[in-house]
C-alpha cells in the first residue's frame, strides 16, 4: 500500500504513532515510517489543520509528471475539455486531438505538418500589435501589424555590445535572457561566439557603407591625434570631415590603430598614409588637422609630399596643414596661468587637503550651512586641462569665505590664500570665462565650426590688448606672455580659417577687414587682407575650371541629343536631312562663347550685402544657407 493514499486528517494528526496504526510496509522500519514521523515532527503536533493544507502540504511529495521534450509541446498545449477530459490543442488553429495514453506525438506532428494556418504563420504573415491609447499611431484604431525579427534583434544587440562595451557573454545572462523572452515570446537564445562573429558583420556592414559615402565626395578633411591609454598603450585615431550631397557636416572614424614608439614623424606619416590608402581617399585629402607636437610638423611635410604625386592640392598645399585652434588656446591659457602658479597651487592644495577626509569634509560642509552658501561641491582640477582648472577657481571663490573659518577649526590646515589672492582668482576667472566660451565654440561637432574660427579669435586678441594694459603688473605680464603665444601661432594668416570665414554670410570681406587691423599692425594687415582676397579668387578659379569641364562634358552630350532630336524629313525617298534654323543657331551659340558673364559669382557674393540673421544669430548654418542658395551660387 502506498504512503499517498494515507492523506486523512486522523493520520496526520495522531498524538503518536504506533505500528498497529500504519500499513504493515510502514510498520517494518522501512524509509517511508521515517518520512511520515519528519512530517508529524514538522508539523509540530498541530491537530487543528484542515483538510486543504494538508492536501496542499502533500504536493510536493507527489510523484513528478515526465517533462515532455518534444518538440511539438512549443506548437501544442494541453486543455481540458468540460467533461475533463483531456485533449491537445494546437495553437495556430485551435483543433483539438485526443490525448495519447503511451505518450506519443507522432499523431500530432502529423498535424502540425498539414496545419495552414501554420503554414501561413510561418510564411511571414505579420502579427497584430495593439498600441496603447497614450500613444501616437498612423492609424486611427491604434492598430499596427508587425514582424518579429531574429536577424534584426542579433543586429540590435551587437550594436548594444559595441556601443557600450560589454562582453560577449552579456546575451547568456539568465536575466537578459528573461527580459527578452518577455518582450517576445519568439525571441531565441544567442551564444557568446554568435555574437561576436554578429559584431564583425556589423563592422563590415558599417565599413562598406562608410565606403559608399565616401565615394560620393570630392574632398574630406582629415583630423588625426595619439593619446595613451591607461594600459599605457599608445593609439592613433584618424577622423574623416566632409559634407555630404545634401549639405550636412559628417564625420566618421576612418582608423583606430596602436602605434609604437618612437613616434617619429615618418612613423605617424606611413600610419597615416597606409589608413588613406585602405579607404581609397588619398586623392580626395584637401586639409589635415594635427595638433603642434614636433612630430606631427615632419609627418604633414612627408605626407604633403606623397599626397602631390596624385593630386593638386589647392593653392599650393597652403591650405593642408592646419593646426589644432583647442590645442593651442590650451597652450595659450597654460602659458599665462604659470604666472600665478602658486596662487594655484595654494587653491588646488586647499581643495586637496579638505576632501582627503570624510572628517574635514563634514566640517566644511557644516561652516557652509552657518554662512548659508549655496550647496556646491570643491571640484579638484586636472592639472593639463586649463579649463579643469577654470572650473576649479570658480568653484572655490564660492567659498572664499568658508575657507578661513575652516582653519580656525583646523591648525594642520596651512595653505589657505590671502584675501589678495582671491582677488586675483576673481581676475583670472573674468578672463578665462572668454576663453571657456570660445572653447566651447570651437569645440562643437555637430555644426560647421572653420567659420567661427576667425571671430572667436578676434575677440581672444582684443581681450588680451586691452588686459595687456592694465595697472595691476602680474595681470600685464600674463597678458602679454597669452598675446607672445598668439602672435607665435597665429602671427600670419590662416587662410583656411580666413577663407572659411569670408564663405559665412554674415561675414564676407567685410569681417576681414574690420578685424586684421586688431589681429595685426597696420602695414601687416593691409598685406593680410590683399592674400586673403588673392587666394580666394585663385581658390574659386579652381571650382570654376572644374565647373567648365563638368558643364562642356554635359554640353557634349546635349548636343549629340540635340543633333538626333533634329527635324529629319524624307525628300522623295531619298532620306535627306533637313536642319531647322533653330537647330543651327544652338551650334553656333554652343561652338562660339558669344554671351559672357560680365560678373562672376564670387564677385556677386562678396558684393551682396552682409546676410543679418533674423531671431538667434548661434543657430544659424552656412551650409544650410549654401544650399538654399544653391541657383544663385552654384559654383
């Protein structure tokens, strides 16, 4: 007899237990008397238990139903009729097929394989996907049909795994797993080594599509810089800038390579050069910007060299180097700061010492709330960022005040600034804050910056002119230290940034004149303005010879059009040709350049007046207004 069929309130809830009450198997000793004295041991004596609970208790003691691992159970499932009796249902179209005693499926695979709506489910019919009434859809029933779709999720997720850095081994995460399946019942286990040979397709994708893209242009600009890691392994990056067919700015990571040292500048050039090479756009380089490492000024020169043998660069090659304008803003700011170095060494050694402790740091906050300053933290400077360092000063003189109270409670602490040193802090904060901004500026990656350029640059030198003559002689000195490093670098004309700027419309020659006499003395900037006027039409003169050639190519083949389209007749059958007037006055006009323009484009842009921008003149796009202007300007 077995122990399942003694499940009765009377013999679970017997004060004792004696053979003479059990099966004669439970009587002998055997494992199931033991089981049942652990249960009523459990159970604690408790006689007043229902029926329900002790069933309930019981279940897990219950024989287990064999799993069923066929695969037609993900098709199938198992209803219960209202008679109870059992039947197997299949989930396309809800037949039900009578329940196999010994446990086969042959019987229903046979269905499943001659099932339509199966077959139509399969073949890609797309399923009804009912949108909440929050949210917006096409249709006016928010009814919207979809597809799952494996591919596109393995699509979805390498790029999860690429874009944020996981592992591999993040898509057998059980969690991840869960969260899938509930978002789509559909949704199939991937395994680490799926994807990551998803991810090498995905770059390959992405590389041929970048291809493409860059096919389509004629010039692209290049922008390359080395930094370490914290493994201490040194990487070359190497971007590509260019505007595409609908007048957008884009840039794309061509390369991300290690390279050893030494980094000679034959060593970055063949780097380089080799990058230019994989992507078939050595022709294509107008302008490449580095920053002013000595190794980067011999890697241009070579490269300038090799780049020569397979096209013109424009004006000689004096628009191909370009130097990094953050880069020496970095080196500008730097240069003038070490002026009051231990004014700033005695802030950052301040802000050091209070947020070592968790001490000091309480009792600072705690003179904070007695003097009521606003709720900031001390924020700790990266000593080769001068605008870390910026955001540091400003940050303490917030609490100028609280910093001498902290020492009244601290005797260890014993590099607090003078009151004259927070003056000075004031000072330099006032001047740096133009410096941040025009960092900001220049800085963006969203939107044309070579024509902000010359602007912001104007606006540097007319600072540090007028800082260059103050009373306060530490102030003087530091200026005029900022304006030696301006007029190193910027001494003589960029064109690029020149040129970039006469091409916004809210600039024109006009701007080059009103600035160069700030920016350069008298005679020098009479010269700059003449070279900046003569390299912009010997620039447009390149984009005109190249027009003439397109437009004769296009003449060419209008032309032959032109001659086939010709009113032919028959003269009595003898197939002569008869060509209208019109037809040969369009030779003519097409053989002969009679009509001239009496002004080119350039010289109409530069004549027009200056565009003013109506409403927020930061939002404004030159190229956006290059190519509503395409029919005026189209050279």
């Amino acid at each position: 007899m077995s122990y399942a069929s003694y499940n009765t309130v009377d013999q679970y809830s017997s004060p004792s237990v004696g053979s003479s009450d059990l099966p004669i198997d439970m009587a002998e000793g055997n494992e199931a008397n033991v089981d049942l004295i652990g249960l009523e041991c459990d159970a604690g004596n408790d006689v007043t238990k229902e029926v329900e609970e002790v069933e309930g208790d019981c279940e897990p003691y219950k024989k287990k139903q064999r799993k069923k691992s066929s695969i037609i159970w993900q098709e199938m499932t198992l209803v219960k009729l209202e008679n109870g009796e059992e039947r197997v249902q299949c989930n396309h179209c809800n037949y039900k097929l009578k329940k196999q005693k010994d446990g086969t499926t042959t019987q229903y695979k046979r269905h499943l394989d001659c099932c339509i709506k199966r077959k139509i489910n399969l073949s890609g019919q797309r399923n009804i996907c009912v949108l909440p009434s929050t949210q917006k859809s096409e249709s006016v029933n928010g009814v919207q049909s979809w597809k799952y779709d494996q591919a596109r999720i393995r699509e979805v997720i390498s790029h999860m795994i690429m874009v944020h850095e996981l592992p591999f081994s993040f898509v057998e995460y059980d969690l991840f797993n869960i969260v899938m399946q509930t978002a789509s019942p559909y949704y199939e286990r991937i395994s680490r080594t799926t994807t990551t040979k998803d991810c090498w397709s995905t770059y390959e994708i992405e590389k041929k599509r970048v291809q493409g893209l860059l096919k389509l242009v004629d010039k692209i600009s290049i922008t390359t810089d080395i930094w370490t890691s914290n493994q201490n392994i040194q990487y070359m990056v190497i971007t590509a800038h260019f505007v595409d067919l609908d007048s957008k700015l884009q840039k794309r990571v061509l390369n991300f390579v290690e390279v050893l040292p030494p980094h000679t500048g034959t060593c970055v050039c063949d780097a380089i050069y080799k990058c230019l090479q994989e992507w078939s756009i050595e022709e294509k380089v107008w302008t490449i910007t580095v920053d002013n490492a000595s190794y980067n000024d011999s890697a241009v020169r070579l490269l300038h060299d090799s780049l020569s043998f397979h096209t013109n660069l424009p004006l000689d090659g004096k628009l191909f180097h370009i130097r990094c304008c953050a880069h020496i803003l970095n080196i500008l700011v730097q240069d003038g700061l070490s002026e009051i170095k231990s004014i700033i060494e005695n802030v950052r050694d301040s802000v050091k010492y209070i947020s070592a402790s968790p001490q000091r740091l309480h009792s600072f906050n705690e003179i904070c709330k007695q003097l009521q300053v606003p709720s900031k933290k001390l924020i700790l400077d990266c000593c080769t960022r001068w605008n870390a360092t910026f955001v540091m000063l400003s940050c303490a003189l917030d609490f100028k005040q609280v910093f001498p109270r902290y020492q009244l409670r601290d005797p260890n602490y014993n590099c607090l600034p003078s009151d004259d040193d927070w003056q000075r802090v004031e000072e330099i904060c006032s001047l740096l804050v133009h410096f941040n901004e025009v960092t900001q500026i220049i800085s963006g990656s969203e939107y044309p910056t070579s024509n902000l350029f010359l602007l912001e640059l104007y606006n540097i030198k007319e600072i540090l002119c007028q800082k260059s003559v103050s009373v306060e002689p530490w102030m003087k000195n530091m200026a005029q230290r900022m304006q030696q490093k301006f007029d190193k670098y910027w001494g003589s004309s960029n064109l690029l940034l020149s040129i970039a700027a006469v091409l916004d419309p809210r600039n024109k020659m006009t701007f080059i004149e009103f600035s160069f006499p700030v920016i350069y003395s008298e005679y020098e900037a009479t010269r700059q303005i003449a070279i900046v006027h003569d390299s912009l039409y010997e620039l447009y003169k390149i984009y005109l010879d190249k027009y003439a050639a397109t437009s004769k190519e296009n003449d060419f083949q209008a032309m032959d059009t032109s001659e086939n389209c010709v009113a032919t007749t028959t003269w009595k059958g003898k197939g002569l040709v008869v060509e209208t007037g019109r037809s040969k006055f369009e030779k003519f006009v097409r053989n002969v350049e009679t009509v001239q323009n009496v002004k080119s484009e350039l010289d109409t842009y530069l004549q027009d007046g200056v565009f003013i921008c109506e409403g927020d003149s930061t939002k404004f796009n030159a190229l956006d207004w290059w190519k509503s202007n395409n029919l005026k300007v189209n050279i």
